[in-house]
C-alpha cells in the first residue's frame, strides 16, 4: 500500500501548509515580507554597481598619489 502523499514531505509539514493556505490572516506578513525582499534585493543591485565605481575611484587616487610621490 502506497502513502497518501510523497515520501518526502512529512505529513504534519503538509498539514500545516494546508493550514496556512485555507488562512487569510497571514497574508499582509507575506505582501509585507515581498515588499521587504525586493527592497533588499535592490539594495545589493544599487551598493554593487556604488562599489564598483568606487573601487575605481581610489585606485585614481591611489596612482595619482603614488606618481606624486
């Protein structure tokens, strides 16, 4: 006899994701925890580009400094 779900995933874990989607109340913590993911990722995109332009930065000053010397 085969069990009525996926080797996997415990039953208790299915239950409990059955819960949580007959549920409405926790609904604005995940649009809220989407807001917040997005923001971060646009976070790391924009300091990766700064840092970029940055490194650059200091190494002109590094070799500006160094050939003054």
């Amino acid at each position: 006899m085969r069990p009525k779900y996926p080797a996997t995933i415990p039953p208790f874990l299915l239950r409990t994701m059955a819960r949580a989607l007959r549920e409405s109340r926790g609904a604005t913590a995940v649009e809220y925890g989407l807001i917040l993911a997005f923001v971060v990722i646009a976070m790391i995109v924009g300091l990766t580009g700064l840092a970029g332009s940055t490194t650059r930065m200091w190494t002109y000053v590094e070799t500006r400094v160094a050939g003054a010397r």
